[in-house]
C-alpha cells in the first residue's frame, strides 16, 4: 500500500545490504544510466510549473560539478537497478550561473511545490535534502570535536581521530504535525516573514519523554492559546 503522506513515496529500494561494498558503489556511481539529484543549502534544483519536475542530472554532469570527494549520498536503486544519488553544491555561492545548470531549472524550497510534484519524486528529493543536510551539520565529531567522514554511500560518518573512532548515523528529530478542526473549520497560523497569503498547519518537536498526541496539545497550546481535547495519529 502507497503512503497517503506526501514525501515519504520515493519509490526506492535503499540496498542497505550494498552500501559498505565499494566496488558496487564505484560501479553504481560509473553508470552511465545512475541519476544525481542536486541540493544546494537544503534547496532542490526543479522545473517549476502547473505539474513540477525534478531535474535529474548525467554521472558525466554531476562529477564535472562536484568538486570534494565523498559529497555524494546514495539514496537507492529503481526496480530497474537504476542507482540514484544526492550530492551537495552548498559549497558553490550561486549555482544557477554554472553552465551545466543555467537554464534547466531553480534551487526552491521543496514545499513551495510538494502538494504538485510527483510523489515518487517529491519523496526522492526530500530523502535527497534531509541526507545532504544531515552532512553539512555532522562534519565534525560531537564526542571529541575532530572531523568525520562519510562511508558507505553517505550513509554513516566515522570520527578520523583513531582514539575516537566514533560511528555517526543520520538521526530522524521526532515532530508533529497537525490540523486541528472544529466541524467544516480548521485552524492555520503563519508566519510573519511568509508572503501575503500562506498559511500551514501547526507543527513543532516532540520532547524527550513526551508522546506524539502529548506533542500535539502541547505544541498547539504555545502556539494559539488552543486547548484540543481528542487527538487522533495518523
């Protein structure tokens, strides 16, 4: 059964089996038929319009852009055993102007066109953005402080110092997010720094020792003065 959630449908196995065997991964990242999904500073590179695509770059293209070696992140494999892979151009301050990419599309906030973008896409662009992310925030120790390094495909950093040696895996933060309703009505807030007319449900972190529909009261609490009585989890 196909997931009713929007991002969480990227139709990919992840291989977990295949992501510490090296020459796998070399072979996978030399396909000529393996697809490189950009991500610049949590950003998505996509053709924006009434049916959103995701642009979907060539190995040839992504190694002509990559310029650190291991910025790269498999993300899993088609039933076809086509391999796709994120990679990172955080490092680059604009790269719409690069030749490669100039012209094929926009670095957006992925929900600006999630309720429009093909499930199976909008899910591979967001495991794509929350990896690509996870590295940028983990490039550094959080037992000793010294640089780490990813492994196995992206999927694990491992501390350099040999007296730490610390494995470092990515972390999903738990959150809620909820629509709170009152008959045919339901309740929306906004921020102020939004454009004129965007609104979102409620949403915010579970804390530690805290239950999902705990979260949800509490959070909706803080955030509207609203106190909510029956809280079902989907």
């Amino acid at each position: 059964m196909r997931s009713p959630n929007f991002f969480a449908a990227a139709a990919l196995d992840r291989v977990t089996h295949l992501r510490a065997d090296s020459d796998w991964l070399s072979q996978r990242l030399a396909d000529p038929r393996s697809v490189f999904l950009p991500v610049w500073r949590t950003r998505n590179l996509v053709i924006e319009g009434d049916t959103p695509r995701a642009v979907a770059l060539t190995g040839e293209e992504a190694e002509a852009l990559m310029q650190a070696p291991g910025e790269f992140v498999l993300l899993g494999i088609t039933d076809e055993g086509i391999a796709h892979f994120a990679f990172d151009l955080s490092h680059v301050e604009a790269p719409d102007a690069l030749p490669l990419l100039a012209g094929r599309g926009a670095f957006i906030e992925l929900r600006n066109v999630g309720p429009l973008i093909d499930r199976d896409e909008g899910g591979a662009l967001a495991y794509a953005r929350g990896m690509t992310h996870w590295h940028a925030t983990h490039r550094f120790c959080g037992t000793c402080g010294a640089p780490t390094e990813p492994r196995e495909g992206g999927h694990l950093r491992v501390c350099t110092n040999a007296d730490c040696a610390r494995h470092h895996f990515p972390r999903t933060d738990p959150a809620v997010i909820m629509l709170v309703s009152r008959g045919e009505r339901c309740l929306l807030g906004r921020k102020a720094e939004w454009a004129p007319g965007r609104y979102s449900t409620l949403a915010g972190f579970v804390e530690p020792g805290e239950s999902l529909e705990d979260a949800v009261r509490r959070e909706v609490m803080e955030e509207t003065g609203v106190v909510v009585s029956d809280v079902e989890y989907h």
